[in-house]
C-alpha cells in the first residue's frame, strides 16, 4: 500500500487478557517506530526498529509490553495481561532512513485500545 | 534534556484568517529537527512542515510557515487562510541528529470558525 497500514483500528479487550497489534510499514522504509498516546496527551515513544539491528526498547513501560519485527517489515506490538491503564491509542510510523538522520516519520491511523 | 513546550490547549480561529501556533523548545544540541504534525478526529498524523536547526530561512509549505526564532528556541506554526478543514490537533515535535526519537509537545487543539 501507499502509506503505513495499522490492524486493528479497534480492539476492546478484558483485563487480563493478551492482544497483539499490528503495524505495516511503507515498502522499503528501513525505520519503525511504536508510539502510545493516551487521551488528550502527546505520543509516547514505545519502541524503535532499524534494519536488522537490535531494537530501542527503551520506551516500553513495563515487561508487559513486546514487539518484533519480522524480515525487516511487519511489526506486532503484544501486550501481555492488559492492564486498564493500558488503554490507549497506539501508533506506528515509519521512515525511510532512521538511524539518527532527521527524516519524516509517516504514520499509520493508529489502533484504539480499549481495556474493560 | 529535550522538552517540547506548547502552552495553549485551544485556539479558535476565524475562516480565511491566519492563526499562530505557539511551539517553544528545549534542547542542548546543535544539529536538531522540528517538526509539526496534524491529527484530525480521525487520528491520523499528518506531516506538515519541518525546519532543520541549520537552517536559515523560515520552512515554508503552501499556507504553512515555521516562525523560527532560534535564540528564543521558539517554532511557531503559522497558518494563512485558515479552512474549515484545518480544524484538528497540532502537535509541534523534535529530534536530534544522532537519534531518532521524537518528542512530542501536548498539542494545540485549533478550532476554525465559519
């Protein structure tokens, strides 16, 4: 697709229970970013990809929260025993070149996160 | 450490006339970026403008325009001609070469008016 793609818009879930996100980033962006944003709030940086090289997890606020990124391209967010705190929108965005050149990040619509 | 500042909440602006948006930042590095996404109600970020800290003339990207003001550490976004359509949330960010990591400001929620 033309822009990063991000499955699914909506997830209600009861606490407690697992759930995974998901992030399709543009073809050939080497750079994937994770990013929450809570209700009325700036984005939070979760988590950072780049090419093959091991990821920044520096953001992840708990050892609740996991991603990977597969061959270089798809990403899933996990979130284990979802908290209600965890309830959130959660963003993905990718660029092209990542690795500390200041490049435009393009993001995906996001996936609502809904913890009851 | 890098902060990214914007101090109003809410702004209402008339159709057809310009606003400014106010963004002030905090960093101690030379080589920096700024940038200024748009968040409509459908929750998507929007890419509008940026302005690498080497940079000596305002960005500028049709009715968009980056007031810097680099002693002030300020990066205002400027909109011409406001429209109907540009009701939504702005968000002003940074990032420093060398890293990758965007901060973000809370955001100006702009409300135009017809």
């Amino acid at each position: 697709g033309a822009g990063v793609s991000q499955s699914p818009s909506n997830k209600v879930t009861e606490k407690g229970k697992d759930v995974e996100l998901r992030c399709d980033p543009i073809s050939g962006h080497t750079a994937l970013y994770w990013y929450r944003q809570s209700l009325g709030q700036g984005l939070e940086f979760l988590i950072y990809f780049q090419g093959n090289s091991a990821p920044d997890k520096s953001g992840l606020p708990s050892d609740r929260f996991s991603a990977e990124r597969t061959g270089g391209s798809v990403s899933t967010l996990t979130i284990q025993r979802t908290q209600q705190e965890d309830s959130a929108v959660y963003l993905c965005a990718s660029s092209l070149l990542g690795g500390g050149a200041v490049d435009e990040q393009f993001f995906g619509p996001g996936t609502r996160l809904t913890v009851l | 450490a890098q902060k990214i500042t914007q101090t109003q909440p809410g702004m209402f602006v008339q159709e057809k006339e310009a606003v400014t948006l106010d963004c002030t930042y905090d960093t101690s590095d030379q080589s920096y970026g700024l940038f200024w996404y748009k968040q409509p109600s459908s929750g998507e970020m929007i890419f509008l403008i940026y302005q690498g800290s080497y940079d000596e003339q305002n960005a500028t990207e049709g009715r968009y325009s980056l007031n810097f003001q680099k002693a002030r550490k300020s990066a205002n976004l400027v909109i011409s001609a406001s429209q109907l359509g540009d009701s939504a949330m702005y968000f002003c960010a940074m990032t420093a070469s060398g890293t990758y990591k965007y901060i973000f400001g809370t955001g100006t929620r702009l409300k135009v008016l017809a």
